[in-house]
C-alpha cells in the first residue's frame, strides 16, 4: 500500500500431493505470526469455492473434502495483510522497516513439509531459521510506490505504471522462499561473473563497499561452483538492511547488515564482511538447493555453509587463509569452552551461545575432519553427490552419513556419534 508499513496480498497455491496417500488437509505456514506479527487472512478458497478452514499462531488449516488423491493438484487461494513492525523486533529484524530499508522475508503463507511423520510444525528456536519448506515456483506482482527500488528473489519479467505506482511482476524457482526488500536510498552495483549477473545494493553512502562486494561475490562463485555445482540462478542479489544478525540467506538473494557495509568499520573488519558474503552464498547450494530442516538438524546447512566458507578462504589465500579461518572456528567453539556437545541436535536443544558455538564452531570443524577422514579426493566426490542427489530435495543426517561411507566403503559410526552424536 501508498503505507509502506502496510502489506496487503492476494494468493494462490498451486498444491500437488506427493504423498502415497490421499490428504485430507493442507497446512500452510503464517511465518509473521511466529515473530508476533498478527497477520489477516480472509477470502479462503479451494478450487475457486468456499471452504472450510481453521487456524492458530503460525498456521492455516485447509479442509480438503474431498481428500487430494496423489498426483492430483488443489489450488488453495486467499487474501492477506500485515503490519510491517519498526524498532526492535523477534527475529532478528527480518520483518521490518528501519533506516529507511523495508525487509519482507517470508510475508507469503507457504504449504508446510509433509514428512514421514506428517506436517512439520515444530516450533523455531529464536535463535534458529524460521522456514522449512520444498521447493516451488513462484510469480509474485508486486504493487509499490514508484520512488521505491525493490529488490527480491528470482528475476523481474514485466513492468508497468500506474499514476505514482510501479508493478513489477518477479519470476523464482525452484526456490524455499521468496525475499523482497526496498528503499527509496538503494544504489546498484552490477558484474557479470560468467553467467550470473551479480547485483548489489546499497545506500549511497556505501557504494565503495558496494563494489568490493560484488568483486567477492564474484570470486566466491569461481570457488564455489567447481566444489558444488552450478549456481541454480542466472542472476544473484546482495542487499544490505538493518539486521541484527550479519547476514541473511534467501533463493537468489542474501541480506547483509548495513554495519558490515560501513567503511573503515571500528566495529568489523573486512574479513567480517568477506566471511558473511561467502556464508550465505554458500547457503544457496546448502538450505536452498539442498533442503533440511532447520528446527530439528540446523548442522546440516549452516556448519556446511561455514565449511564452504572455510575452503573459499583456502584457496583465495592458501594455507594462511585456511589457518585463519580454522582458527576462528576454533574461537566460536571456545565460547563454551571447546565442550563436546554434540553437532547434530535440534535447534531449542542449544542456548543462544552453545548455537553459535557448535552449530556454526564445531560443526564445519567436523567437516574438515570428514574431510581428512575420507581422504580429499574422496570427499570431494562425496560432497558434489550429497548436492547432485539431494537437488530440490530435503536431506537428512542419516542420508548424509550412508553416502559418506558409501564413498570410503567404511564404517563411520565411530566418527558421527563422537562429533554429531547418537542417532
């Protein structure tokens, strides 16, 4: 709305049942809601019709009557609204407005992972990543004040005018969310690194910073992709807001605290800066490309991520670059005194310090050992198959550690309970 505060939104979900067997409902995630952020939700309609629905703090039951037969499709559509938060809020300020930057993360209602175990509906540690969800398409129109840039995951297919309003309609996929952020003060910054254009966005203020950034990213992706993969995007956004946290991954796009963008920062060096680009690039292989869920096996995107973190330093600045890093891994697991909790529990198992100290400390540590265990040739084969066979999937510790061993043909049993711990 002309309210930049104010978001307001008409939805369809396109659902195909995947499951063996029929549904007799579909859940769908109100992320806001878990930040406390009330969020309104009318219109609710299946296949076009009125339906039966419910709800609660975060979720959206839809009554499917009758159940949705596998391979079949239902279109579950509604409207929504919400009040965008300003100043201090949950979730590290992932949902706000501030210095003139508005951040929309998951504003869209999302169906929910249906598991083995039905919906997955744990709650998130406030320390944790909120969204758990596959992988789907989206085309998001977006109507906004003209002087507005808006940045957002996915790539924009179509523009118009409306008297003082812009429509932008952005085309994503396969994709576990959909980010947009805008501001009337974003600057851009743009180089072609093959075939991904890499974008970069700042307030004018930070325009050198801008450019270092996209010069990183760019390597990043040199040192990356040989490792993992391809990039799955032909385009690639850097967005700095007002987070509390350093960094922030989504499909396509990451966000990076405005303070990290600061020159000569008293507060971060560079190497912080550097650290947090290639961290959340490398989610888009580990959370976006290859899912897990980060309420109950959080390990196995971000440790996987500060391990892809640690080979870029390798081979951008040799053995001194690893040390350093390893070292400041080394430093995060220290903060609870280097103790042997195990890397593979669930996210509200942790304290807010332990979290940061095994999850993003311990947990690449572990990798690294992996590594040497394995041998580098083998691991490496290991690391592009868990990619290459768990692409748009949803991967598991379990699924991780038989593919390890089916690529030394040993037994790692020894080596996963002393690091990640019991199955």
């Amino acid at each position: 709305s002309d309210d930049t505060l104010r978001v307001e939104g008409h939805e369809e979900i396109f659902y195909t049942n995947r499951e063996t067997a029929p549904l007799s409902e579909v859940c769908i995630r109100l992320y806001p809601e878990l930040l406390g952020i009330p969020m309104a939700v009318s219109g609710v309609r299946l296949n076009g019709a009125e339906v039966a629905h419910s709800s609660e703090p975060g979720v959206l039951w839809v009554r499917l009557d009758p159940p949705l037969e596998p391979g079949t499709t239902a279109v579950v559509g509604m409207d929504f609204s919400l009040t965008v938060a300003t100043g201090e809020t949950a979730g590290y300020g992932l949902l706000r407005l501030s210095d003139d930057i508005l951040s929309l993360s998951f504003v869209l209602p999302m169906v929910a992972v249906f598991n083995e175990e039905g919906w997955a509906l744990e709650p998130p540690a406030p320390h944790g990543d909120l969204v758990f969800s596959d992988a789907s398409f989206f085309l998001v129109r977006v109507s906004a004040p003209e002087a507005l840039t808006l940045v957002a995951s996915g790539t924009e297919i179509e523009r118009g005018a409306d008297g003082e309003r812009q429509e932008v309609t952005f085309a994503a996929g396969p994709a576990r969310d959909f980010f947009l952020a805008a501001s009337r003060r974003f600057v851009e910054h743009t180089e072609t690194v093959g075939d991904v254009a890499v974008h970069s966005y700042t307030v004018p203020e930070f325009s050198e910073t801008s450019l270092r950034a996209v010069e990183i990213a760019g390597n990043a992706l040199g040192i990356l992709e040989p490792m993992l993969g391809d990039y799955p995007y032909n385009e690639l956004d850097i967005v700095t807001t007002d987070l509390d946290a350093l960094g922030m991954e989504y499909p396509g796009i990451f966000a990076i605290a405005l303070p990290l963008f600061e020159p000569e920062s008293s507060l971060y060096p560079p190497v912080y800066l550097e650290a947090t680009l290639v961290h959340e690039l490398a989610h888009q292989w580990f959370f976006n490309l290859v899912g897990n869920d980060p309420a109950q096996e959080p390990w196995l995107d971000e440790a996987l991520a500060q391990f892809a973190t640690l080979s870029y330093f390798e081979q951008a600045y040799g053995l001194p670059g690893r040390e350093g890093f390893l070292q400041s891994l080394h430093d995060r697991w220290q903060r609870v005194g280097g103790a042997p909790i195990p890397v593979g529990m669930p996210a509200t198992a942790y304290t807010l310090q332990e979290y940061g100290a095994i999850v993003y400390g311990r947990g690449p540590l572990f990798v690294d050992e992996l590594r040497r265990s394995l041998g580098v040739p083998a691991f490496e084969s290991f690391l592009q198959d868990y990619v290459r066979s768990n692409r748009w999937g949803i991967a598991t510790t379990q699924e991780f550690q038989a593919l390890a061993e089916d690529h030394c043909g040993c037994s790692l049993a020894v080596l996963f309970e002393d690091w990640i711990g019991p199955e």
